[in-house]
C-alpha cells in the first residue's frame, strides 16, 4: 500500500547543502586533585535545512499519484543549548568523605524550524534534556572497585511538517560494574548493563484530508551481564 505513513522513497537532485552559522561560549575550571568543571553555551542559526518530507506527488512509475518521501529544504532554523559537565572526587567538596569519584553532566537544548507550525517545531531528534550521573568508589581495605552510571532523557514531541510529528518515549539506562584488581596485570571485571530496562517507543502521527494515521514502534531493550578477565601481557 501506499500512504502517507508508507510512502515510496526518492532522491532530490534540486537538494542544497545544509548550512550553519553560530558562536560557542565555553568556561571550564580544574580543581586541585585533578577534577573538571565545565559550561558551554551555543547558539546556531541554520539555512536550508533538511528534512524527509512525505507528499503526494505525480511520479513516472505510476499511472496515478503517489505519497513521496523524499529530502527537501524548510528553509531557516535555530538551534541554542546549555551543556554543563563535571568530574571530581568527593573529598574536594566536603571533609572526610569516602573515596567516592563522580562525574555529571546535564544539557539543555531548543530549537525553531520557521518552516514548522509550532509548538514542537524542534530539531530531528533533538531531546529537550538529556543527563548522566555517574560515580566510581575504591575500597580501602580490599583491591576492589564498584561503579555505576545513570543516564535519562525525558520523552519529547517533534512536529516534523504542518502534518506529521513524531512523540518519542523517555529514554532511562542504568550500568553497574565491580572490578577486583588480583594484581597490577590481571583484573576481573563483572558489568551489567540496561539494569531495570525500559522499552523505547516512538509514535509517528500524520493527519491528512481528514484522517489521522498513527503508526507505533515499540523498541524493545534487554539487560545483559559480562564477566571479564583482563590481562595485560
């Protein structure tokens, strides 16, 4: 079948380069024992930006019209952004703590398609937020260390042209790995990843000449575990 959903796809040979102009501001601090702080603020304006576009068009391969999906130009867009990242030992912000080693990072984005009615007129696949928080702790007593990793990213909507977005779930992972250094040469190292999986979902919904067609993806995700020996020779 043929539909706005399930169109037939082609080229654009009239397709003009994707062009971006922007300034970046980035400040960064190092502290004592090692540890980064840092901030960067940016700001694109971008021209001729492209974007798969469906429409119902007159093609040679047909005898009737058929829905195209194929690149074309939407004209301006902005694009501006915090990104904040971090990572330092615990210890340089407070007095007799563990040996707890972290790391942060949270980034910010907007953007505007003119092209696009709004208010979801953003960036292909440009997330809201996106952030990380991670962390590293080294027993004292015993030649172990225990880590982990949290990462997030808040569902978001994506109103793609005057007819068609797309509403992509919120996306969590969770890693967690302990290390036993048997010596300075022979390390084993047990990881587990996707803790807690949580199954990404992206819905796609074009409404056209009074009718609305919705098609959902569901992206399934599994938990996996590894148990490693690493030997350096």
């Amino acid at each position: 079948s043929n539909t706005s959903i399930s169109p037939d796809r082609s080229g654009n040979p009239n397709l003009k380069p994707e062009r971006a102009n922007g300034i970046d501001l980035a400040f960064e601090r190092y502290l004592a024992s090692g540890g980064v702080m840092s901030v960067n603020v940016f700001v694109r304006d971008i021209k001729d930006l492209i974007r798969n576009v469906s429409a119902l068009e007159t093609v040679s391969w047909a005898p009737v019209p058929r829905y195209v999906n194929r690149p074309q130009n939407l004209g301006k867009a902005r694009v501006a952004g915090v990104e904040f990242d971090s990572k330092f030992q615990l210890r340089e912000l407070m007095d007799n703590a563990p040996p707890l080693s972290l790391r942060f990072n949270l980034s910010i984005y907007d953007s505007k398609v003119e092209a696009v009615p709004g208010p979801y007129n953003r960036i292909d696949g440009q997330p809201r937020a996106s952030g990380n928080l991670g962390g590293d702790y080294k027993f004292g007593s015993m030649p172990v260390t225990v880590g982990g990793n949290f990462g997030w990213t808040p569902a978001y909507t994506t109103q793609q042209t005057a007819a068609a977005a797309q509403a992509v779930s919120t996306k969590r992972v969770f890693d967690a790995y302990a290390l036993w250094t048997v010596n300075p040469t022979t390390k084993f190292r047990l990881s587990l990843s996707n803790i807690g999986p949580l199954d990404s979902l992206s819905t796609t919904t074009v409404i056209e000449g009074g009718q609305r067609q919705v098609v959902v993806s569901n992206g399934r995700t599994d938990m996996s575990v590894a148990l490693r020996l690493e030997m350096r020779l």
